[in-house]
C-alpha cells in the first residue's frame, strides 16, 4: 500500500518503479484502461481486459489476460476500499534506442487501485469547445494509447476557461468525444453517439449504454454530431467508466437542461441493475439540482 493507492507491477510486485528505458515512460508507447472494481469485483472487467488485449495486440504488444487478472486481484487484495478505480497500464517495455525495437523485454504492466467516491454519481459536468481537434484518421483515435498530450492540453484550456472538462471535434468539424468520456445527445426523441470513424475510442460504458437502450426500445443510433446540434438537443450526458452516465450542465457557458429525462432514467437505471446485479453494489445516484 502507497498513501491512498495500491499498486503491482509484473515487474517487481508490490512496487511501482519503472526503468528509465522503458517505451512506455520514453515514448508513451503502450495502451491503457481505467474501470471501476465494485466490492472488489471489477465491473464489466472480461469486457474491459479483452478491449485492453485487442488494443495492446493493435500496437504489437502481446499481452497474457491472466497477468492482468493477477495484478487486478493483488491490488484488489490490498486495498480496503468498497470501491476502487482500477488503472491498468501497458508498455512495451524495455528496448535498445530508436522507435522500432529489434527486441524488447516483454510488456511492462503496472496495476494501481485508488478509491472510488459515491460523489461521482453526482452533479453534472461544465464543458468547453477545444480548438485542439480529434484525429480522426490516426490509428490511435480508437486506441487508449498512452499518448495523451491532446487531450491534457485541451483539459487545460478547458479548465482554465473554468470547464470541468474540454469537447473535441474532429478534422471536419464533427463531434468526437471529451477528453476523458464519450457523448451522447437526445435529439427529437432519439438516443444519438457519434460513431467510431468520427475519432470516437468505443468505451465500455458507451457499449452498455447502446444496449440498455436497445432492450428498453429507445431508438438508439451511431450518427456524426455537429456543434450546433448539441445547442438543439433536449439533453446531452457523458459516459465513462467512473462517472458512468453524468449529464452536461453548461456547454461553452450556456446552461443546459439537466432535469433527467425518462430516456435518461431508463438508462441510469439499467446501469444500476447492471452494477447490482454483477457486483452486489448499490449505485445512490442523485440528480443535478
């Protein structure tokens, strides 16, 4: 245990040192995925390890689930939390100078579990338009790849323009994602996300969400967002794996509906039976004053 976190590396257990020629530290050259453990169990956790195996295979890394499983339950094992955010991140490891390794040591992985705060049901989110655009076309766009830069520039651009978090649109103009969470819009009583061409990552929670609407008959479809449509929707929420569903309070400073609609409880709701269901947590979720 270190301060308020847990941690495992398949390189030293129980530490977290990383060597100062690994690809991921030097280069950010590697994946990563971020869920939320339920009394110690990690929700949707097959679905988020195999997205993190395919991503990590897109780049070249091979990478043994059952490692990941074994870092997963070592800092589940060490932590008290009743629930904790799990961050599994994946280099390639370490390797000789130049951008393609002749050889590698293996993948890096280090897992780290912090505590989860009910709070995050609550409230909804401020977000500000970023001049910085998603790259739609880059391979990475629908990778969670360690390459963060654009998106912690546009977090502080948004945060200094006193948003909680930065929207980015794509090379055309159309809406792709926040920096840390996918979008959807209820327009004209239609359940809207924008598809992954568009430079969207395909979230887990964002995969949940298209099928809870789908067994409840909301109309539910992957279609290019403008701007502009945002302004007219009847309500925009977020989606990841810690926040879950959080509605859009203000968009470029004008204020937003954030009273839930029924489309939006529905949802909510199935996300809680889910989370019930799976885990034996009880979500307490609270509504947006």
């Amino acid at each position: 245990m270190i301060g308020s976190s847990a941690i495992w590396s398949n390189r030293a257990a129980g530490e977290g040192r990383i060597d100062s020629s690994d690809r991921g530290f030097l280069l950010g050259d590697g994946v990563f995925d971020t869920l939320t453990a339920f009394n110690n169990i990690p929700f949707e956790g097959e679905r988020h390890l195999t997205r993190l195996v395919a991503h990590a295979a897109a780049i070249g890394i091979e990478l043994d689930p059952a490692v990941v499983k074994t870092g997963w339950q070592s800092v589940l094992g060490q932590s008290a939390f009743p629930a904790a955010v799990l961050r599994t991140t994946v280099s390639r490891g370490v390797a000789a100078r130049g951008l393609w390794p002749s050889a590698t040591t293996g993948p890096t992985i280090v897992v780290t579990a912090s505590p989860w705060s009910p709070r995050q049901l609550q409230g909804s989110v401020s977000i500000a338009t970023s001049d910085i655009r998603r790259n739609e076309k880059s391979p990475t766009s629908q990778l969670k790849s360690l390459g963060y830069l654009d998106n912690i520039l546009a977090a502080r651009d948004a945060k200094a323009r006193g948003a909680d978090d930065a929207l980015l649109l794509n090379g055309v103009g159309a809406v792709a994602c926040t920096t840390i969470a996918n979008l959807f819009a209820i327009r004209d009583g239609r359940l809207i996300t924008p598809p992954g061409g568009d430079g969207v990552l395909a979230g887990v929670t964002r995969g949940l969400v298209l099928e809870f609407a789908a067994a409840a008959g909301l109309a539910a479809n992957e279609e290019s967002l403008t701007r502009q449509d945002l302004d007219s929707a009847a309500f925009v929420f977020l989606t990841n794996s810690v926040r879950l569903l959080v509605p859009v309070g203000t968009l470029d400073g004008q204020e937003r509906p954030i009273t839930p609609p029924a489309a939006f409880r529905t949802l909510r709701a199935a996300m809680a039976d889910r989370v019930a269901a799976t885990t034996g947590y009880a979500l307490a979720w609270s509504d947006p004053d």
